[in-house]
C-alpha cells in the first residue's frame, strides 16, 4: 500500500460549492472500484473524510460527500438537526446533491464507473439507502446507524444494488417501526438486503467521538468497539464481494 493522496473535489449544486474530500492510493492499478461516504448530522468533518481515508486505504476512491455545501459543520445539536431536517424535508436536494457529487467522482479517470457504493453514518446512513431505492447506479450501500425510514420513498419497481444496515439493538434514536418497514419496503423491490443488529450496540457505535458528545449533550450516543469492527468487518466482505476484489 502506498501513501494515500487525498485533495479536494469541489462539484456545484447551483451557485452552492460542495467540497467533497477525495481520498486514494496512487500505487493500485486502475480505473478502481470508489465508495461515496456521506456524513452524519454534524456535516462533512474528520470523521467522514477520515472514513474515505480508510476505504482508500482498503484500494478502492474514497469520497466524503459534502451534502449541506462549503465544507459547513455544525457547531451543536441544535445546528446539526436544523441542517440536517432541511435536507429530510426536502430529499430531492439530498439526491441532486449525492448524484452531483457520484457524477464527479465517476468522471475521474482512476475510477470505474461501473463500480461504485456508498456508505453512511446516523443521517447519512439513511441517505444512502435511500439513494439505492431511488435508483441511483450503485452496487452496495452500507447504512451504519441509519436513519431508515428515509428508504421508503418512489424508485423502480426492483432494486439490485445490495443493501446492509447495521442497527444497534438499544439504538433509541431508530423506531422500530422504521426499521420494519425499511424491511419490507426492500423486500418489495427485490434489494438483497442485510440488517444485522448488534447487541447492546446504541446510536452512534461506529464514531469514537460518540461517548463523549452523547454525555456533553444528554443523548443517547455510545461508541461500540466491538459493534464497530462487526459491521465495519461485514461491510468490507460485502464491498470485496460486490467489486470482484
């Protein structure tokens, strides 16, 4: 593995700028397979590009997607629900702003175009099934902590990207009742789907940084180590799997 290269990849959502940090290994052989991260409520921060850093690091493009534009992160809860509820209220920004950004990265000459997936963490997990329901030409999406409920929406009548998400079994910020009907709702459209729930696992299990804004707040946010690798582990088969390597 050599050294990963990572810069900034700036595409436009009508005079909106959104930095996308790109992430990858300019020793493996291309074009190669590339994975949009999208972020969490907080915006594109070091933990999304830190993810695209990973990715790049396992030989496919990592991208963080900037969905609220000009790199903007929230500063506390209440900035991040409002950035991320305009976003919500109004999905058809949140996929003109996700296909700009797949666009960009498929049109750079290191990456295959025909093999591209897409992960999320907390609001961007939800994100990204949502993207694959909708149509858009992904292979695998990968939800960690997910807001699922964002899944259910208009798309095609069958969905062949492969679909995981990874819930915590005492995750309190994700209703049951999301979860039932993200279930039913890709078994009506064919998507081979894994929903793994992690013991003891709540919100937020993949971000280190859990604990500690969970206590500063008052939410109910935990990190996981154990819940981490699991899915982590599980999404790196499942991307292995779908790309051929």
């Amino acid at each position: 593995m050599g050294e990963i290269l990572t810069e900034e990849l700036v595409c436009q959502d009508g005079d909106l700028a959104l930095r996308c940090h790109l992430a990858r290994d300019p020793e493996r052989a291309g074009p190669r397979p590339a994975v949009l991260v999208v972020h969490e409520w907080w915006g594109r921060n070091a933990y999304a590009c830190g993810r695209a850093q990973q990715l790049a690091a396992l030989g496919y493009v990592g991208l963080a997607v900037d969905l609220y534009g000009d790199a903007r992160q929230a500063q506390n809860p209440e900035e991040a629900g409002q950035l991320m509820t305009a976003l919500i209220q109004d999905m058809s920004v949140t996929r003109r702003r996700f296909e700009a950004a797949r666009a960009a990265l498929a049109a750079l000459e290191f990456v295959d175009d025909t093999r591209m997936g897409a992960i999320g963490f907390c609001f961007g997990g939800g994100a990204v099934t949502h993207m694959a329901r909708s149509g858009s030409p992904l292979k695998a999406v990968a939800s960690f902590h997910g807001s699922l409920g964002l899944a259910i929406t208009e798309g095609p009548d069958r969905v062949a990207c492969r679909v995981a998400a990874y819930n915590g079994e005492r995750d309190k910020l994700v209703p049951e009742a999301d979860i039932a009907a993200f279930e039913a709702e890709m078994k009506k459209v064919g998507a081979p789907t894994y929903l793994v729930q992690l013991p003891g696992a709540l919100h937020g299990f993949s971000n280190p940084a859990a604990t500690g804004n969970g206590q500063k707040y008052g939410l109910p946010l935990a990190y996981d180590l154990l819940a981490e690798a699991a899915a982590w582990n599980h999404m790196c088969l499942l991307f292995r799997d779908v790309f051929g390597e």
